[in-house]
C-alpha cells in the first residue's frame, strides 16, 4: 500500500478525518519535541507544547492549503506555541535545565571525548539569543531547507544565510569560551 504523504494527510485531517493526525503525530512528534527542547531548553515545556501543537493542528486545519509542506506550517504552529506558552509564563522559574533530547535513534556513545564535545556545544547553544538558536536548530538538527525556514520565520532567504552565518560565528565563540573555561 502507497503511503500518503504530509500533506494529503493533512488535507484529509482538515476534510474531517481526525485519525489521520495520530499518522502525523506518530511521523513528526520525536522531531518536533527535539526542535522545542533545543529551542526552549525546557523539557517539561516542551513536552506540552508538542501537545498543544498537535491541537493547533486540529483547531486550526482549516487553514492549511498546501502551499509549503506540512512540517513548515507544523514549525510555524510551534514557533507561536512557544511563543504563546513563554509570555503566559514569563515569570515562571526553570525546574530543570534540559538533558540531551531523544533522538529518533539514539546510539550509545562511550566516548567521554564525545560526550564533553556534545556538553560543550549543547551549552554553548543555550547561551545564543532564540533567535538565533531558532535558526540554527532548524537548519542543522531538523535539516529544513533555508527557503522552508524562510517561511517559517517569514523572511527571505538572504536574510535566512545571514542570520545562519552569525549565528554560527556566536556559537563557535561561546564553544571557544566554554572551552577555555572547562581548562
């Protein structure tokens, strides 16, 4: 059996046909809680948020035409989720700072090296404005191509190379200070 893409999925959800998003669920909720995480560093939040998405999804299907893939509407969905959820509780104190998000398929690693490196580079991610650790998340750990965060961000796509050129040279920064630190 053929199976049905993103979209013509999505298509059905907003036809009326709601079991189809526990397909999209079941495709796109590891992704989207690592994308949360790695933005919000917050596990707990983030865990809710990809709930909330996927009622976005639902309440808001009706708006989906088709015009860019599912996973960039999905983003944009979580982008104002997250955004919602922050300034609901912007005072709100972090009960825990995150771990290392699941992977799709997480292979241990003996290496200490490796696992010092990864420490190193997931702090120094943290400490980039969200914005441009955002950016980064998208173009390197969910591999969306810089015209689909173009749209998710609502910018063109120059402006998308550049914002992932800072934002590269500031993480390479905050990794050299950490590491000078960690010595």
């Amino acid at each position: 059996m053929l199976s049905l893409s993103d979209n013509e999925l999505m298509f059905q959800v907003r036809d009326g046909d709601v079991a189809k998003l526990g397909i999209l669920f079941e495709r796109h909720h590891v992704k989207l809680y690592n994308f949360l995480v790695r933005v919000t560093n917050r596990r707990d939040s983030s865990e809710d948020l990809v709930q909330d998405v996927f009622f976005r999804i639902l309440k808001y299907g009706h708006s989906f035409r088709g015009d860019a893939p599912f996973t960039v509407w999905m983003y944009q969905l979580a982008r104002n989720a997250a955004s919602d959820h922050f300034r609901k509780w912007k005072n709100e104190r972090p009960l825990e700072e995150t771990d290392d998000p699941p992977d799709q398929d997480p292979a241990p690693d003996d290496s200490l090296v490796h696992d010092e490196r990864s420490d190193l580079l997931k702090s120094a991610l943290a400490r980039l404005s969200k914005e441009k650790r955002e950016v980064l998340v998208l173009s390197r750990y969910q591999e969306l191509k810089y015209e689909e965060i173009g749209v998710i961000l609502g910018c063109p796509v120059g402006t998308i190379k550049a914002r992932i050129h800072h934002a590269l040279k500031d993480l390479k920064r905050e990794y050299e200070k950490l590491t000078r630190d960690q010595s």
